[in-house]
C-alpha cells in the first residue's frame, strides 16, 4: 500500500475562518462551501471565454480557462487522493486559481501589468483573484465578496509563490514568510502538468504542430510515443498521439505524487506547522519528472509561444488593451457610465485595472469595437486540422 501523507492534511477544524464570522452548515464542510461558492460566481463563469494559450483560435477543441481549470481541479483531486491531503480544499483551490485572470492570457496580464507601472503599480492576477473574491463579487446580502475562509484566500495567492514580510504590504495577512498548506503547494505543479499537456495537444489538433516536430523537440515524448506506436501501429496518428500524451501526462503526475512524498520523508515534518515553517515547498516532482519539464516548456516557448503567429496576436491584443486603457483615462465619465458599481474612492488608474481585467475576451472585443472601432488584428488563420469523428 502506498504511504500517505494523511498526518500532513490539513485539520479543517483548525481553520482560521472567515472574514465575517458565519454559522456552520447543517451538512456542508467550509471548503465545500467555498468550492461551490466559486462555482456559482460570475468571475468563474466569465473563464469560459478567457483564452487559455491561443487567442481566438480556429480549432473548436482548443482549451479555454474554465475547461484549463477544469482539467487542473480534476488532476490536483487525483494526486490530493493518492497523498490522504484534502480533496475538497485542493479543488477548491484549483477551481479558483485562475479567476483573476484578465482577457488575452498572459499577454493581456502583462500588459496591464505594464499600465499599473505607469502609475508605480503593478497587475498580478492571483492578487487580482483577491480581489474578486473580497470585492467584487456581490451575491450575498451579508458581507462583501465570498466570505472564504482564510486556507481558501491564503492558496489564491500562495499557490504559485512564497513571499517575505512586507514584500506585498496588501498581503500581510496572509502569513508571509511561512509556506501555505501542502493542499495549496500541490496547485502550481498541477498546473503545469495540466497547462504543458494541453497545449502540446491544442497546437498539434490544430496543426501548428506536426508529431514529427514534437518527437524531435521533446525527446522524452518520443520514447514514449514509439512505444505507444508500437502497442497501437492500426491507430490513427492522432489516437497514437492521445494515448502517448495522456502516458506523458500520467508519468508527470506519478512524478508529483513520489516526489512529495520523498521530500516529505526527507524533511521529517509531522504536522501542518511543521510544513509552514519548513524552508521549503514540500510539492515537487521526482528526478524524472522534474527533467521532463523544462524541456516540455522549451520546445513550446521556441515553437509556439515565440512563434511569429502567436507573438504577433498576442502583440495586437496586448496593443489594443493599452488602448482601451488611454481611452479610459482620457474619458473617465465613459468609465464611470460602463461601470456605476466600481468603488468611488479608487484611482481611476486602478478601477479600469480591475474593469479590463474582468473582462472575457468576446466582452472586449465589444467594449473595443463600440467605442473605438474594428479591432483588426491581422492575424493569418490557423492550418484548419481535419474533422475528426467522435
């Protein structure tokens, strides 16, 4: 029987709380109920139309950032499983690790990040996620935002960095210097197994990519690959190439599973304070895996995300929301006639900020196009990939 780290779990009933003190319910836990309350938000339902990788792509397979979130939840319950950590925390934080994302990806973040910097700010979309989930969500007629509880916020913007005392003055809070529960170290890793695999898969279904390019760009796809091949030589190439990913994507995940377990070992932690205080993440991958990684990333950075098509959309994109955000600025009462609801005591830098980076990608798009004109991009079409039957 595999070892579990159930010692590690995260004791619900030692948790900090809410914000605004609630009574318990009948027969929900307090993660159950802040999974669902994000599942019932508008800022969850507003990820199906954020781009994940491709922006406006051709290919109606391709991921968006809710199906993205889906797949991260559905992997991070699966190792949360095998490791006796909290499943309900862990997709509770999985579900909510991407919501303060703005449109575009991380073109459209980076360029708001570089707005906010002419004014000495910045744009970070897990301290964004804070944001929506203390502010502007307005659901509930006794507090503000969602009324989480402190592990659910804390993993918002922990999950994918530590931070010292006094780095984010806005985050004090939040416990800096110490690490976040393991159920919140295991979402970043999670996430890159998840957002690695489906953008090899989405850019070789809509031909961006053909398999020789990636068997010569990953050489640890390609042993896997030619053993797939050769268990399955009647398969259709595209099958072939499913099952060789999903084979990938599994060994990822083994990876994350006896990695954290080996270096849960090794660190002689016995309890969730003991995790906190320890120097380090607690979450990694095995050797193996962690190998994989890096040349994964490498071969998508040099053959899709600096690729000439990608690049240029994403520089269109980025260009267009910096114009939305002059437009704005010049026209705060155009601002304020869009959004009645953004607080009164915001700079008015920040509250167009936090209007773009609500936005989904069609909602800007016609934002754009109504007060400023067409939004041409110019971007050639993708290879448009054959129909496959399903």
């Amino acid at each position: 029987m595999m070892p579990t780290l159930e010692r590690l779990r995260f004791p619900e009933e030692n948790s900090l709380g809410r914000r605004y003190p609630e009574a318990a319910h009948p027969y929900r836990r307090s993660f159950q109920r802040d999974r669902d309350r994000l599942v019932h938000s508008h800022a969850f339902r507003r990820l199906e139309d954020k781009t994940q990788a491709f922006i406006r792509p051709d290919s109606d397979h391709s991921r968006n950032r809710l199906t993205h979130t889906f797949e991260v939840a559905q992997i991070a319950r699966t190792v949360a499983s095998a490791l006796g950590l909290d499943e309900i925390l862990v997709e509770a934080l999985s579900l909510g690790h991407d919501i303060g994302h703005p449109p575009f990806g991380h073109a459209g973040e980076e360029e708001l990040n570089r707005q906010m910097s002419r004014f000495g700010g910045r744009f970070d979309h897990n301290i964004h996620a804070l944001r929506i989930v203390e502010i502007f969500e307005r659901r509930y007629a006794r507090f503000p935002g969602l009324n989480l509880t402190f592990e659910v916020r804390e993993g918002l913007v922990k999950h994918s960095r530590d931070f010292a005392p006094g780095e984010f003055p806005e985050l004090d809070e939040f416990l800096p210097g110490q690490r976040p529960p393991i159920e919140a170290q295991l979402i970043d890793p999670v996430d890159e197994i998840a957002y690695i695999s489906a953008d090899l898969d989405d850019a070789y279904s809509a031909r961006f990519l053909s398999i020789e390019e990636v068997i010569n760009g990953v050489p640890e796809y390609a042993e896997i690959w030619h053993a797939t091949c050769a268990e399955f030589p009647s398969a259709r190439e595209d099958v072939q190439f499913a099952e060789a990913l999903r084979r990938l994507a599994e060994l990822l995940v083994s990876g994350l599973i006896d990695g954290t377990l080996a270096a849960a070992a090794e660190s002689a932690v016995q309890d969730v304070q003991d995790v906190r205080r320890f120097p380090r993440r607690l979450a990694r991958f095995e050797a193996r895996a962690e190998s994989l990684n890096p040349a994964q990333r490498g071969f998508l950075f040099s053959r899709v995300y600096r690729s000439e098509y990608f690049q240029r959309s994403c520089r269109r994109h980025a260009a267009a929301m910096g114009e939305l955000f002059q437009f704005f600025l010049e026209n705060p009462e155009r601002m304020r006639s869009l959004q009645p609801d953004s607080p009164h005591d915001e700079p008015p830098h920040l509250a167009i900020c936090d209007y773009i980076a609500g936005m989904t990608d069609g909602f800007f798009y016609r934002t754009y196009e109504g007060l400023l004109g067409p939004l041409e991009t110019n971007d050639p079409p993708m290879p448009i990939p054959p129909a496959y039957p399903v």
